[in-house]
C-alpha cells in the first residue's frame, strides 16, 4: 500500500465543540491518514501491516511534536478503517472514500457528469462527480444535480448542444465556407443565406421545438410523468415568455422590413452599397430581394437568440426561488424611481446626442463620414425612443441583453466579413472612414451592433409590458376587458409602469 514513511494526517477532537461526543470526562479523537487506494496485487495482510504502521507513525508524531507520550495507554475503545474495509463496508470503488481522485483524466469535462449520457432521466450527486471531492465540492454537487433535474423536468435540455452528429455537420458547415474562400468561389447571395443565415435559425428552432415537446405532458421524454408544483409553474412561465416574445419577432421583423427599406434603397441608389447582378436572383427598386430576407432573417435570429438566454434567466431564477434563495420578484406597483428616470433620461440624451452626430456627419461636405452619418442618424433615433420608454428596464436587465447582444452581433460581424472578402457585396470606399476592426470596416460593425440592439432590446421591451398588462390584467385594473380605458390604456399603463 502507498504509504509514506513519515505519513501526514489530519485529526479531530469533537468533544471541544459538542461535549455528548463522549462521556463526561473522556475525549473522543479522529484521526485521517490519507493513502492510496485498493490494487489487485494487494493482499488484506498488506493493509493490516499498512493500518499498523499509520498507527504508530500518529503516535510517534503526538508524542514528539506535541508532548503526549501516554495516549495509548489511556485508549479505552478503538476502531480502525483501511480501504479494505470501505469497499467492504459501503462497496465504494477500490475503498476510495473520497471518491475520485483530481487527476488530469477526471477533471472538468472529463469528470464523470451529474447525468447520465444516455439515461437522461439518471442524475449524480456526491465525490466523484462534478465539481469534484470535499464537502463543499459534493454540497455543490448536491446544488448542480437538483438544477439539471428540474431543467429537465421542464423541458429544457441538459445535455450538451452538440452530439457526434450535429459534431460532424458543424465541421462540415466550417469547411465549406472555408473551401469557399480559398477558391474564391461565386457564391451567391442566396447560397450565402443557405450556408450562413439560415442554419442558425434552423438549429435555435429545432432546439425551441424539443424543448417544447419535452415540456409536453404525455411525451414520453423528461415531460411525462407526475410534476411537482414548482416545475408546473415554471412550464407554464416558460410557455408564457414563449408565446410573448415569438409575437414580438413577428411585430419586430415586419417593422425592421418596412423601416429599413427606403433607407436601403437610398445607399444603392447613392452608390454606397452594390450587389453584382449575377450574384442575386431579382431586384426589387433598388435592392435585391436577398437583401429584404435579411432585414427579417436578422430580426428572427436576435430575437431567438434572446428568448434562449431569457429562457435561461427565468429557469436560473425558479431553481433559486424554490430552493430558498430570493422570494419571487413582483412587478413594481408604482412609477419607476428618480434613480431609474435618470438612467432613462441620460441615456436618451446620450443616444439622441449621437444621432445629431451622425446628422452632421450626413451634411458634412467630407463623403468618408456619409455612411457612417446615415448608420448613426437612421437607427439611433430607435434606440433613443426605447430607452425613453424603457430604458430603466434595459439598464436592470444589462446582464440578460448584453448575453442576447454579443454573440448574435460577433457572428454577424464574421459572415458579413465572409461576405464582403467574397464580392458578394460590396461597399463603395468613398465613403468609409478607412477604421476597420480586422477585415471589416467600422461601419459595418456599427451596423449590426445598432440593429442587433434594436431588435434585442425591441423584444425584451415588448415581452416584459406583455408581462404587465397580464399582471394588470390579473388585479382587475381596467384590464382588456374592462370598460374604462381598454386595451390601449392598459398597454400605455403598463409600459409606463414597468
């Protein structure tokens, strides 16, 4: 057995703490001597020899470092515990009592996991699962575990996004770009939204679709079977904020169409913007029809991204509810607070400041600031209504917004890079400032930033005063059906109160 000449250990003296650990007058001591686990070439007179040595080596080291030299002749009861008699005792897996040991193969992702890849509905708790060994590590343990049970419970997967299959299409949806670029292939603006806009779509509604089936009752999956309150409460949640924020990307990418339309238009018209014309099936005024696609595409994949990180939010917020952490947060009854109104008016002011900037930089006799100008002067003035409106909201949900802003907005950033680098836009260099993050140009990336902003925050707006005529709704106070106001003045109501 492993087990150093002069082994280390660690030792407890209960009754200093809490005196019914022995009787009046005795002590009770429990001493820890770490060691190696069982082997196959090991014999049970190998650690009863091992046992015997730790033994003395503890009474040896008292007696040396701290003076006792008649411990053991004052021993009235003794027990001893070597491996052997862990994977006797309580079958633990070569007498390992604290489980796994943190080596580089069972560390991490390679650490067995609180469920089963395969069972889905068998979880894991304790030493030898994640996070790791030590009673703080198997309390977290215990935490980790009842969230994946009650995600599961819900319908949300907890398994990685990312199987062998779906493993093997993403490498073969990289290599084709990638293959693309290097031959400098004419891929068409139709082939680039079959390679690059739609598969993301595809993917975040076919994860929408299982989770909805799997919160189904009867399907068979983690929605079948008896539910305890706290989970039907969260599926009815999870179906509510579902339902209010697919309606608002119908209402935002109808907006995005028709406000984006003329001003698109305009830059081909002014020779900012081009489209080769054998790189595009049919033109409508000035802009190909590819191109209105994008306006909802773009609308469609924010606002999905979005609904998973506020999925996401609100089952993070139950699992901390339901185990005690916070009280369940009540819509505000009175108008936001002077700290809020400020939030709201500094940064419409702010937003709006930016605006005239890119105003001035439209009618500046300089052609390098007209694109940029006409970014900043068309999607600003937006951004500034919703922050007047709901800017206090954005502000307390920056976390949430900044999670649905930056990777939707990284990801755009690229393919339009991929885009521009393969011809099939192009941008008229007059009129950039010559500032590129990379390969692409900064207004560009200023663009996708605002209308990514636009949508996102757009969407979190409109879900969060559905939530409030709901709650309005509830208490009675001229709700939809009521006679004095209606709907309208409800939803005005609402939105003011947030």
């Amino acid at each position: 057995p492993r087990l150093p000449a002069e082994p280390s250990f660690y030792i407890h003296c209960p009754v200093r703490i809490d005196p019914s650990a022995a009787p009046p007058g005795h002590d009770t001591l429990m001493v820890l001597v770490p060691c190696g686990c069982l082997s196959d070439k090991m014999d049970v007179t190998a650690w009863e020899e091992a046992v015997s040595r730790a033994r003395k080596a503890v009474l040896e080291r008292l007696k040396s470092d701290l003076g006792i030299t008649d411990l053991e002749s004052h021993l009235k009861f003794e027990e001893r515990m070597s491996p052997q008699d862990w994977s006797d005792r309580f079958n633990l897996n070569k007498g390992s009592c604290f489980g796994l040991s943190h080596t580089f193969r069972q560390l991490g992702f390679l650490r067995p996991h609180n469920q089963h890849a395969k069972y889905r509905n068998l979880f894991f708790a304790g030493c030898s699962t994640h996070p790791g060994s030590g009673l703080p590590n198997v309390l977290v343990s215990a935490r980790l575990t009842a969230q994946r049970i009650l995600l599961h419970s819900s319908g949300y997967p907890t398994e990685s996004p990312i199987g062998p299959l779906g493993l093997g299409i993403l490498l073969i949806w990289l290599l084709l770009p990638l293959m693309a670029i290097q031959a400098s292939y004419p891929l068409t603006y139709r082939e680039f939204h079959y390679l690059f806009t739609l598969p993301p779509i595809v993917t975040l509604l076919w994860r929408l679709r299982r989770r909805i089936q799997a919160a189904a009752p009867g399907a068979g999956g983690a929605g079948a079977g008896p539910r305890v309150a706290a989970v039907v409460s969260l599926l009815v949640k999870l179906a509510a904020l579902r339902n209010r924020l697919l309606l608002s990307l119908g209402v935002l990418a109808g907006l995005a169409l028709v406000y984006t339309t003329p001003w698109d238009n305009y830059l081909v018209f002014k020779g900012i913007w081009s489209y080769p014309p054998e790189r595009v099936m049919l033109v409508i005024g000035y802009v190909p029809v590819e191109e209105y696609s994008f306006f909802v595409l773009q609308s469609v994949f924010s606002g999905l991204w979005l609904l998973l990180a506020m999925e996401r939010e609100l089952l993070e917020g139950s699992i901390r509810q339901i185990v005690g952490r916070e009280t369940a947060r009540i819509p505000p009854a009175t108008p936001f607070s002077l700290s809020e109104r400020g939030v709201r008016r500094l940064g419409t002011v702010s937003i709006l400041l930016g605006a005239a900037a890119g105003g001035a930089m439209v009618v500046s006799s300089s052609e390098r600031f007209f694109y940029m100008g006409l970014i900043l002067a068309w999607g600003l003035p937006i951004l500034a209504v919703q922050w007047f409106f709901g800017g206090h909201v954005s502000w307390r949900e920056r976390k949430l917004l900044g999670m649905a802003i930056v990777p939707p907005t990284l990801y755009l950033w690229v393919v339009d890079a991929i885009a521009i680098h393969l011809g099939i836009w192009a941008i008229n260099p007059r009129y950039l400032l010559g500032v590129y993050l990379g390969p692409l140009p900064i207004e560009e990336a200023s663009f996708f930033l605002i209308t990514t902003c636009m949508v996102a925050q757009g969407a979190l707006l409109f879900v969060r005063v559905a939530e409030r005529v709901d709650h309005l709704s509830l208490e009675g106070k001229r709700g939809p059906g009521s006679r004095e106001g209606g709907l309208f003045y409800t939803v005005v109501r609402a939105a003011w109160r947030l």
